[in-house]
C-alpha cells in the first residue's frame, strides 16, 4: 500500500506491507480520503514526529475487512477520530480527556494518509460513525476538526448570547464561528484575508478584516484561531474586562499573555486540545443537520500531491486540502 511518509519536514509516499488485521478485534479500512489539518503541518514543520511516521486523522474510509462485535460491518463507508481516553484516570475524571495518556497513545495506524488503515476495536466503538448519507465525503472529514472546536465553545462556558469574537477564519475559524453561533452565541469573525472574512459573511455570520474592526466590539471570549502571535494583541484589545481567551492553536514565537494583563483585567485565558467523544458525536449531528455548512471548503489532491497541498495551505491559497485516495 502506498503511504504519505515524513522525511526530514517532507512527506514522500512511500510503499510498504499492506496493513492487515493479523488477529487483531477492529477493521482494515480503504482511506477514500483524509482532511490535511494544520497540527499535521506544524508537526511536519517543528520536526515534532520521527521519520516515518504517517500523518493524517481525519479520514473517511470504507471497511474491508472487519472483526468486530459493533454493528459495523463490511462496506461500510465510515468516518472516525484518532484517539480515544480512558475514562478512568485523574485526566479523564476532570474532564481533560485530551491530556489522558491512553488518549495520546491510541491511534489510527498507520495514519490517515495511507491506501489502507487499522481502524481498532475500540475506536469502531467509541469515535467511529457511519457518513451520513446527506454528506459529500470531503463534507464528512470535518467530522474531527468540528469537534475540536465543538469542544473550545464548551470549555468556554459561554452564557446564552454572549458576543463571540473569532480571530482568524481559517476552515477551523470559520467552523469555530459556526459552532459558537450553533450554541446560541453573537459571534464575530475577523481575518485579514477578504475572502475569509465574505465567506463568513456568505454564511449569515458578521465579519471583518482585521484591519477594519471598529473599535467598540467588546467580546465576552475571543477564541484564538490563527496560528499567528500578532493575534494576541488583538484579543486583549477586543476582549472585555473580566472576559476569556480561548487558546486554540499553537503560534511561532510561543509569545504569550501577560500575568499583569490577567490580574488586572480579570481575564481568563484556557486552552482547548482535541475532542472527547462526545463532542465527536455532537459534531456529526451538526454536520448532517447542516448547522454547520461545510460545503465546498474542500480542494483535493491525490496522495502524490500532498506536499503541493500543503504548500497550497501555508500560502492561504485554499482553505482546506482534502487528499483523495480512492472512490
Ligand atoms: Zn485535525
Ligand atoms: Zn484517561
């Protein structure tokens, strides 16, 4: 089978065994294609995985062979997470299950971006759905990176109608905003990317170019979506006294907010990392009963492009890069 592997901050498609079940409870599923998500490019960039490792999570795949005691059986067209928490530890009992170990260990193998993929027991059981008819295939690998963000709007605990502020309208900026607005909040999106900012218009959600933003927006949390330390600054100055910063992206210079800022103003600063399996579940509802619209967000590219699409993605050509495997 042919995977996408790192290579010194590239990939390089690599063919290698076919991925088998070998005894083992779960499914070998055919990869009909897999979201290229931005922490796969930050890992790839940072060197943060070892060479040959095969990147990708967010696929939506067709069962071949299965051994399982779900419902799920064979030719089955499937979406699924990657990690799955144990539910039992300290991590899990307070509502961390991003930060539980058995969350970080368990994955798809050997990646989203290979022909043929492990898909285990436990994830057919716990993170693991049939596509929703309704959706395209592309529509369903925003499966995943919805439920990240389903995840932040719950963490943040947000009252009815509070004023959202959303900086930076990436596909996770745009889905974040739609997620705030599904949870019943006033959200504003800005970027400085006009075409962003009229997609987010086009969707019934008030936007600006980050340069034009009026100086009266006082959110109650602004949630951090860009990736770019020049955000922050923006933040403290949108958000109110006493309001949240919810942390949604890793950012270059590791620059932060400062603890005087904090003290004074009240603020509250959290992080949100990856989603539990409940708001996996709460994101597919979203997607199939089209809450959030997805629609033709997706470009595609064959596995042999992926480097391309990645490039593609750093220079805001696109907005998201779907890699096609098969029919
Ligand atoms: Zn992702
Ligand atoms: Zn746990």
């Amino acid at each position: 089978m042919k995977t996408a592997q790192v290579e010194n901050g590239k990939l390089i498609i690599k063919e290698v065994e076919n991925e088998k079940l070998n005894g083992r409870k779960g499914a070998i599923v055919r990869v009909l294609g897999c979201g290229l998500c931005g922490s796969d490019i930050v890992k790839l960039r940072h060197n943060l995985v070892k060479n040959g490792t095969v990147l990708g999570h967010e696929i939506v795949a067709r069962i071949l062979e299965i051994d399982s005691e779900t419902d799920f059986k064979k030719s089955d067209l499937i979406v699924t997470s990657h990690h799955i928490p144990c539910g039992k530890c300290e991590y899990c009992k307070n509502g961390n299950v991003s930060m539980c170990r058995h969350f970080k260990q368990t994955n798809i193998t050997p990646g989203g971006f290979s022909e043929l993929v492990f898909v285990s027991e436990e994830h057919l059981k716990n993170v693991a759905y049939l596509k929703p008819e309704n959706l395209k295939e592309d529509e369903a690998a925003f499966y995943e990176p919805l439920a990240c963000c389903v995840r932040a709007v719950k963490r943040a605990k947000l009252a009815q109608n509070s004023t959202a502020l959303v900086i930076g309208l990436g596909s996770i900026g745009i889905l974040m905003a739609q997620a705030l607005r599904a949870f019943g909040m006033n959200v504003i999106g800005c970027d400085l990317i006009n075409s962003r900012v009229e997609l987010l218009k086009s969707l019934g959600i008030e936007a600006f170019n980050s340069y034009q933003m009026c100086d009266s927006i006082s959110a109650d949390a602004v949630f951090m979506t860009s990736g770019s330390d020049k955000a922050i600054p923006t933040a403290l100055k949108y958000v109110r006294d006493g309001g949240k910063i919810l942390v949604f992206s890793s950012t270059p210079d590791n620059s932060g907010y400062f603890n005087n800022e904090i003290y004074y103003r009240e603020l509250t600063v959290l992080g949100s990392y990856s989603p539990s399996p409940s708001d996996l579940k709460d994101s597919l509802e979203l997607l199939k009963s089209g809450e959030v619209k997805v629609k033709g967000f997706s470009t595609f590219y064959e596995l042999e492009q992926i480097q391309k699409a990645i490039n593609d993605t750093l220079e805001n050509k696109i907005l998201k890069a779907y890699i096609k495997l098969f029919d």
